[in-house]
C-alpha cells in the first residue's frame, strides 16, 4: 500500500528518516491535534484536579475533591439524566422519520426536487435562526402552533413553561432541524439496492408491501444501525437548541449535562468543578461508543 | 477538531469506526430514476396514496418556515396581534427587513461568519488531504501509531473541550479574535480518516509514472492526487464549511465582543433595545438563513452528494 | 426586566463602520482582533465609550434618550450600546468578557450581583477623583445604596437607580374600599398585618368586584423570593450567611412569612395560579385592584390606565423593609487599561447620572440625589410616592451566589412555589430553603 520508494531501510532510525516527507506531510496536523486536542485533554483533566476559577486567584491541587463532589451532585445526575432521555426521545423519530421520508420520495414520484428541499432545507439553517423560529412558533396565544390546536379546538399547549412538556418540545424541533441529514443518508443507501431485486420480486407477483418487507427494508438494516449509531452519539451531545430555545428550563427540566458544564464553570466560575463534569460526560460517550462498538462486533459475526 | 462533526447539533457526525460502505454506494449513485413501478408496482391507488404521504409531510415540514416569511413582512403590530394570527390586518410591508438590515449588524456577523468558515475550510482540508497523504501514501516512524492516535481522536466530543480551550485562549490572550474561533476547529481527525481512505482508493500507476518523471512527494501531492481527488475534496469542503457556518458552541464561548460574532451567536445574544419585535426576529432569521439555502438550491446536487459521501465518516 | 426570551439584536453604532474595516482588511482573517479592537481602532474622528446593558423595552428606549441627553455633558465621546440578553446570559458574558480582558469599557450590573463579582478581579474600581472633576461625588447616593458599592475599601459600582419591589393599584376601587388616606395615597395602615393585609384584600375584591390582589410567580425564577426576602426582613429575623455555612436563619419567621404568602394567593380573594405574565395582564385588565410588583412595570400600568398609583412595600411584620435591587455602572477588569479611556469612561457614567429623569419617568429611583430633589422630580406620580422606599431598601444578601438572575433566587423561588402552588407545608417550606441556602453555602466561593 506505500509507494516503494519509501519504503525504509532496516534498522537505520536515522534524522533523515525520522525528517522523511511522510512525517513532514503529515506534521501540521499533528501539530493541531496536539496542540488544540491532546494539550487541552491534559490540561482538562490537570484543572479538574484543582479548583481552578474564571476570577483572578490561583488555583490550588485539590485532589479527586471535584470528582467526589461531581458524584454526589444531584444536579448534575439530573442534567446527565435528561441528556440521556432526550437521546432516548429525539433518536427513535429521528431514525423512523427519516425512513419514511426516504422510503417516500425513493419511489421516484414527480417533484424530487421539492421534497428533498424540503425535508434537507432545515438542516442547513444555523441553530439561531431554528431557536428563534421555534420560539416563535411556541409561543402562547400568537404562536402557530397553539393558533392551530386552538382552530381545530383542541386546548393551547405550554410547549416551554410545562415541564412535563419542554423537553419534547425540544426533540421535536431537534426532528425538525436535523432529520433531513438522515433522509439523505438512506435515500443513498435506497439508490444503491439493484434493481434486479425488484424485477426478480415482481416476475413471482410480489405486491408493494411484499417488495418492502422482504427487500427494501432488509437491503436496509445495515444502514439502519450506523445511523442509529451516529444519531445516539449526536444526541448525547445536545446543547445548543436547547440553550437556545429554553435556558434549560423551566425550572432545570431540560438542561443536558453540556449545559450544566458551561452552567458550573462560566456561570459559577468554577473551571475546575467544570472539568471534572466534563470528564464525566466523555466518560459517559466513550461507554456509548464501546457498547455500540460490541453490538456492532457481533452483528458483522 | 469539530467543525466537521455537527454534533453540537444533534445530527450524527461522522465515525469512522462504523463498518458498512455506503460511501462506494453513494459514489454509484445515478440520477434519481423513477422507481415507482419497481417498488410501488403499477396500481394507480399506491401512487395517489404515496404522492399524498409526500405532500403532507412536505407541507408540515415547510410550514414553520412558511410561518418564518409571513411573520418577516407583516408590520410588528400585527405580528403580536392574537385575534388576526394569520393574515395581516395592515397589508404586508418590508419594515421588519428593512430596520434589520439598517441596524448593521446582520451583515457584518454574516461576514465574520464567512470568513470563519473559509477559514476553517481552507486551512481544515488542506491540513488534512496532507495528513491523509502521509498516512497513505509514505512510510515515517511511528506512522501506525500516530494513524491510530487520530482514529482515537475521533471520540473525543469537542464538548468537553470548552473549558480547556477558553483557559488556552485566556492564557495566550487570544479570547475575543479570530484565531481563537477558528484554530480549534480545524483539527478534524474524521476528515483524515476520510482522505485516507480516499487515497488509499486511488490507483498508484499514475504517481509511479511522475516519480519517474523525477517528481517529488510534493508534486505527486498537489498535481496528481489532488486533482483526481476533485470530486471528493468538493465534498468534504462543503462538509466542514456547513458545519463551520453553523457551529454554535465554541464561537459562542469564545466571543463576547459582538463585533467578532459569527452568524448564530450574533443572532441570539444580542438583543433590541425596544423589546421583542416578532417581525423584526423573524426577518432576521429569514436573512441569516438565506444563504445556505440559496446556495441549496443552486448546488442541491453537490450538497446532496456532500452529506451521504461524509456523513458516515468515510464508512 | 423580567427574563423573558427578547430576540432580535441590537449592535452598537460602529457597526457598519466596522463592516467597511472588515471588508477592507477582510484578507487578513487570523490576523487576531482584526475586527476586535474596532471600538477604538475603527472610530477614528470621535473616541466612543463601549457600554453592555441588558435593558431592553421601554427601559431599552429610555436609556437611548438618556445617551442622546448625555450627549452636551460628554462632548468629543460617543456611548455605544451593546444590548444583551437580560439575566444569567448577561452576566456569565460579562464574567467571561473581563476574565479575557477585553470587555467593553463599562457595563451595567445589579448591585446584587457584585459580591460575585468584585472580590474575583473580574472588575476594577472607580477612581472617585476622576468622578468628582465630573461632578459626581458619594454624597450624591443615600447610605443604603452607597454601601453596597464598596469592596475591600473601594468602590467597584456608581449606582444608577433603585427598583424597589412595590404596591400598584387602581385609585377607584381602592378609594371605593376606602383604603386610601386624604391626599390619595395609600393607607399604609389597613396593611400593617398579615390580617390586615388579607382584608385589604377582601375590601379590594369587593370594591372591584371582581379579585383583590395580584401577584405573579408560578414558573418564575425571581418573583417569590422578591416578596419572601422583603416580608422576611421585615420581621427582623437575622438572615446571616457565613461563608462555608450554615446559614443563620430563624426558620419560623421564614414559617410565618410563607404561610402569609400562601394565604395571601387564597384562589377565591385573589388569583392563586398566575404567572408574571398574566398577573401583569389581570392587574391591567382591571381583573384585580391591586398588584405586587416591581416598579418597572409602571410604564404597562400606565398605559392600561394614565391615573394608575403606587406605594412603597406595607410593612407588613413591623420593621420597615422594602425588597429591591439596583441597577450600577461597574468597569470590567482590563490588565492594562488606557488612561484616556478610563478618564472618558468616568465622564460618560456621570454624564448618564445626571440624565437620570429621563430614567425616572420608567419608574425607577435614580441613585443620584440631586435628580430626586428637584421639583420635576416631585412632580412625577406616582414615582414620587414611593421615593422614600429608597430609606428601607433590602438588597439580597451580600453573598457571591445571590444577586439579580441567579440560581440562588431561582432556587428560593422554586421552593416558594411548591408552598404556595402545591401546598407545601409552611415549616417544611422553610427548611427546604435553608438546606437548599446550605448548599449554596458549601460550595467554595470564587473569590
């Protein structure tokens, strides 16, 4: 797979060698990743360490004292808590509606154009102007969403002041903004099953549904699972929309643990505490990983 | 790292860890060719029932921002008016743009909000297409590890980095410029893994023939290998340059000076003295969202092709 | 003044200028504060003083007017506003802005707020000398509020105003259930007790006919523990909070103060269920008589009726008190600031000072004595009525967690909540509070 002409000479671990074009080509990056991601990674466990504070004093080596305070935070179970239930709440639709979508403008009807606008065009909105809109659809008495339930009789919702209610509000304006990123995904992943599937499967007199049980959907599983995958991932990262749209409220109902980092170390000034959480989190990501890693692992066996 | 993996939206970002191979799918792909006998038969009943499916949900998905333009040009008087929520009682009027775009700022955000993401994308593809080059092209000491030190990299959420990044721009007193949005964002080990894979692709008879021609690594790099990775370079720019345009968090950190803005923190931090002016909001938003969407309507194709060629991080 | 989402931005004046800089030198992306400096980089002809507020409306408005009266008091120097978004937003950008150490040249902020503030290094005093060249000297402001400004034996705040928690209420009704004295003010007296007060109320309900007295908290982050804090210091409780805890606090006044609230928002007297929204709406819709609010609100009051009246807070529990806060002008922390900066800075402050009717007719007191003592001032109502709030004003306890927009009132407000929504126990009201104020105490502070 490498070119001959790089190939190294046995055992000469010379300045020339470890100068060679390879490390050359490939040292500005390196220099990024270690100065903008392995330096900050040290650094971040270094401050969780120490009770380090965005106001002037120094910070002093405190131990695992953030830690244990961090796991006896109930705040902080809570945030971690409506992190992994809104990735609960917004993967499912996110992945479902995708489908359908797909599954929809796959069969080639007139309008390819219109559709695909339409359900990919929200994605490309920045998450201000989606805050801003949604806001703006919420709203009691003037919102078009409270204007509509009141048209057909049904009772104004409190989107964002119930607390029972916000965080669905949140995933649905998450299904919204990002499903369109999805519908791309398995509409390639659509484009690609061949057709002498289908021919094959008309020829035995195989009616709509039949062709979609048996074929598209199964053609489909594998790419079903990466999304669900990327989509877990995703959604345990949310912040900004629901920053945006809610502070995290009413009453901390909605905040995820990003915003209870950025909560705990720039509201409250506490860089060190803030760090400890953070760690804590990617903690919490690396599990997702691995676990998906694993059930992905045996499904390719 | 991050601006290409659009986790802070929660949309999935690109892993490369994940098997499949999608991405030589989407390569295949054709122009969309009418399939509908292939999987909704011949009967006429499916057809009209599907076509309705269709239109409804187009219609729920357009109507917010359907709902976004009417707001935009009505007068903010009947923007808060309950009784008459849907058509002005007044006519419509272009006051809401107007004062907007006088006001001077939305331009100006839009423009740090561009050069941020060109930034980013020039210096993010570049340093990449180099480092996948290196990783599938040459063999240097310590290749192998340092080729997984950035697979690994990948799983590191750029959330948890705030804290360590504003510290690090707090002591290079960088907080509050350019650099300091745009420098974290350029480490992108996703788009590496990619170029990588790419190269790894590409055939080796025409770099044989430069080498023999007497070139080096550099001209093999910059006037064999890149011109035949266009289509791929392509999309992973407009890749990373949506995802720079709409990176929300770290521009939100680490700005404060309204001047230095980008787009969707400029947007929701800064507030009008008068109050909340519904028309005025929704103006807003409908210029900052312009330019992507008209960018979408003109390179659908290509954008399209972006997001299911990067979207699964190179498979 | 309440946090409620406010789109929409509003930049300072620079802006297209800065546009025209940008574009000029647009090549130059990393070439650090390219952009950044433009508050004095880009302004060449006239020197601008960079000014973050959070007040957006009608406060918004007023505050443009006091800029452009400012104007003949400060020539050569602009004022450029900043508007941010009210609240916990505001302040962490500020914090954030000074610890960079290129914030603007000076903000607005709570005085409530500085004790999480002063003591970190994230802001830098006032130099009073430069202050008096510019005819602002601390004579000017009343003890209560003067106090508050100080830390460690400077002065980190020029308080602007007051905005005591107060009574609005519609003169007829009131009138009609004869609860105001001869010269139209409110009879402090048909309030001095928890009984009197709640009769008040049934006398209101009956004059208007429909409710009495209005107060909106649910969901709301501040308001019930602005009514809580004003009634409790009214009692003479200690309310002490040692550093590292515990807090110091006579649980059964705190008892008696919430079982009042509770019976207060009895759901038949008065409405039990309103948030700050609608309690605005219901007192100017005439639904209720009277309404506990903010004095902010004037501006609403007024124009749903020009005869609206307002009185300082009844003391209810015997010891005059009355919940407020205080809206200052504090410099944000610079590691080496520009001393004609500095010097313009000074100027612009006392030059808003001394714009400060404009600020009044919003309903605010202004700190600055010397606008209340004139008979312009005297002439406003019903501002002039509750001016002597000023003498009793409670701010929050001087603790680095409290302050205007902070969790800690979020907190309080939350437990209030429960007693007077979802029938919480008075007591257990209270103790919640102090072990919620314990917790609060626990944590290390920032300075």
């Amino acid at each position: 797979m490498s070119s001959p002409h790089a190939a190294p000479r046995p055992g000469a671990l010379s300045a020339r060698r470890l100068l060679s074009p390879g490390l050359l080509f490939a040292l500005p990056f390196l220099v990024l990743l270690a100065v903008f991601m392995l330096w900050p990674l040290g650094q971040g466990l270094w401050m969780s360490l120490t009770d380090t504070s965005l106001s002037a004093h120094a910070p002093s080596f405190i131990g695992l004292d953030n830690f244990t305070e961090a796991l006896g935070d109930a705040e902080m179970w809570r945030a971690l808590g409506h992190t992994v239930w809104f990735t609960a709440l917004s993967t499912v639709p996110l992945v479902a509606v995708a489908l359908g979508m797909a599954l929809l403008v796959h069969t080639g009807l007139p309008g390819q154009w219109v559709w695909r606008l339409a359900f990919f065009a929200p994605y490309l909105l920045p998450v201000g102007v989606v805050s801003l809109l949604w806001i703006w659809l919420y709203q009691p008495d003037l919102g078009l969403y409270n204007n509509l339930l009141d048209a057909v009789g049904l009772g104004q919702v409190a989107w964002l002041s119930d607390e029972s209610v916000a965080m669905s509000a949140i995933a649905l304006t998450t299904l919204w903004w990002t499903v369109g990123f999805n519908f791309l995904l398995y509409l390639a992943a659509l484009q690609s099953i061949p057709d002498h599937l289908y021919e094959a499967a008309a020829i035995d007199g195989a009616g709509a549904w039949r062709r979609l049980w048996s074929i598209t959907l199964p053609q489909l599983s594998r790419i079903t699972v990466v999304i669900t995958v990327l989509q877990i991932l995703a959604s345990l990262k949310v912040f900004d929309q629901v920053y945006l749209i809610t502070k995290g409220g009413p009453n901390n109902s909605t905040r995820p643990v990003v915003e209870y980092v950025y909560d705990v170390g720039f509201t409250g000034y506490r860089l060190g505490y803030a760090s400890a959480i953070s760690y804590i989190f990617f903690a919490l990501v690396i599990l997702a990983s691995a676990a998906q890693y694993a059930a992905l692992r045996r499904r390719e066996k | 790292m991050t601006s290409t993996d659009l986790p802070v939206r929660s949309a999935p970002s690109p892993a490369p860890h994940v098997p499949g191979s999608v991405r030589a799918l989407a390569d295949r792909r054709r122009a969309p060719r009418p399939r509908a006998h292939l999987t909704l038969g011949d009967g006429r009943t499916a057809r009209v029932l599907a076509l309705a499916a269709l239109a409804v949900m187009a219609l729920v998905w357009l109507l917010p921002m359907a709902w976004a333009l009417l707001t935009a040009f009505k007068s903010e008087q009947d923007a808060s008016d309950p009784v008459h929520w849907f058509l002005p009682s007044h006519g419509f009027t272009l006051r809401g743009f107007s004062s907007v775009w006088e006001r001077g700022d939305l331009p100006l955000w839009m423009l740090n909000s561009f050069l941020i993401s060109a930034a980013v994308t020039v210096i993010t593809v570049l340093v990449s297409a180099m480092a996948g080059y290196a990783f599938s092209r040459t063999l240097f000491a310590g290749r192998r590890w340092l080729f997984a030190l950035t697979v690994a990299a990948v799983l590191v959420p750029p959330q948890i980095l705030i804290v360590p990044w504003f510290q690090q721009m707090l002591s290079l007193g960088l907080l509050d410029t350019y650099a300091a949005v745009i420098l974290p964002q350029t480490v992108a080990p996703v788009m590496v893994f990619i170029l990588k894979k790419h190269f790894d692709s590409l055939p080796h008879e025409l770099e044989e023939a430069a080498r023999i021609d007497g070139a080096g690594h550099w001209r093999i790099f910059w006037s064999v290998l890149l011109p035949l990775s266009r289509p791929m370079l392509a999309a992973v720019s407009i890749f990373v340059f949506i995802g720079a345009w709409n990176n929300f968090l770290w521009p939100f950190i680490s700005t404060s000076d309204p001047a230095l803005m980008t787009l969707p923190v400029g947007i929701t931090s800064v507030k009008d003295a008068y109050g909340i002016q519904y028309a005025q909001s929704m103006a807003s938003a409908v210029l900052a969202a312009l330019p992507l969407v008209v960018v979408f309507m003109f390179f659908q194709r290509h954008i399209v092709k972006s997001v299911s060629t990067t979207g699964l991080g190179g498979q | 003044m309440t946090g409620m989402p406010v789109p929409v931005g509003r930049p300072g004046l620079t802006r297209r200028r800065a546009l025209t800089a940008a574009l000029a030198s647009g090549a130059a992306v990393l070439g650090g504060g390219a952009l950044s400096g433009c508050g004095s980089a880009v302004a060449a002809g006239e020197p601008a003083v960079r000014l973050w507020d959070l007040f957006s409306g009608a406060d918004g408005g007023l505050l443009n007017d006091m800029v452009h009266a400012a104007r003949p008091d400060m020539r050569g120097t602009r004022i450029e506003r900043t508007v941010l978004e009210w609240g916990t937003p505001y302040y962490t950008k500020l914090a954030m802005a000074s610890a960079g150490g290129r914030g603007p040249d000076m903000a607005v902020a709570h005085m409530s707020r500085l004790a999480g503030y002063a003591p970190t290094g994230l802001l830098d005093p006032w130099d009073l000398d430069v202050l008096a060249e510019y005819g602002v000297t601390r004579d000017d402001f009343a003890d209560a509020v003067w106090s508050r400004t100080q830390s460690e034996g400077r002065t980190y705040a020029i308080p602007l105003d007051t905005h005591p928690f107060i009574v609005f209420f519609h003169p007829e009704p009131a009138a009609d259930a004869g609860l105001l004295a001869k010269d139209g003010t409110l009879d402090a007296e048909a309030f001095s007790s928890p009984d009197r007060f709640l009769a008040a109320g049934r006398e209101l309900a009956k004059a208007s006919g429909k409710q009495g007295i209005a107060f909106g908290y649910v969901t709301d982050t501040a308001q019930g523990w602005r009514l809580f804090y004003g009634l409790y210091r009214q009692t003479g409780g200690a309310f002490r909070l040692p550093a590292g805890g515990p807090a110091e606090v006579d649980e059964d006044r705190m008892a008696e103060v919430i079982a009042f609230m509770a019976r207060l928002v009895d759901g038949r007297v008065n409405p039990k269920r309103l948030d700050y929204a609608a309690a605005i709406a219901a007192f100017a819709n005439r639904q209720t008589a009277m309404i506990l609010s903010g004095e902010w609100e004037l501006g609403t009051f007024r124009a749903a009726d020009k005869n609206v009246q307002a009185a300082p807070f009844p003391t209810v529990f015997g010891t005059p008190a009355v919940y407020a806060d205080a809206h200052s002008f504090v410099l944000p922390h610079r590691p080496d600031p520009d001393r004609a900066q500095r010097r313009r800075t000074h100027q612009a402050a006392a030059a808003l000072l001394k714009a400060g009717q404009i600020w009044a007719t919003a309903g605010h007191i202004p700190a600055y004595r010397p606008v209340t003592r004139t008979k312009a001032y005297e002439r406003l109502r019903p501002q002039a009525h509750y001016v002597q709030a000023q003498s009793h004003v409670v701010l929050d306890p001087a603790v680095w967690f409290a302050g205007a927009g902070s969790d800690f009132q979020n907190a309080m407000s939350q437990v209030l909540q429960q007693a007077l929504l979802d029938g919480l126990a008075p007591d257990r009201a209270a103790r919640a509070m102090v072990r919620r104020l314990n917790t609060f105490l626990s944590k290390p502070s920032p300075a």
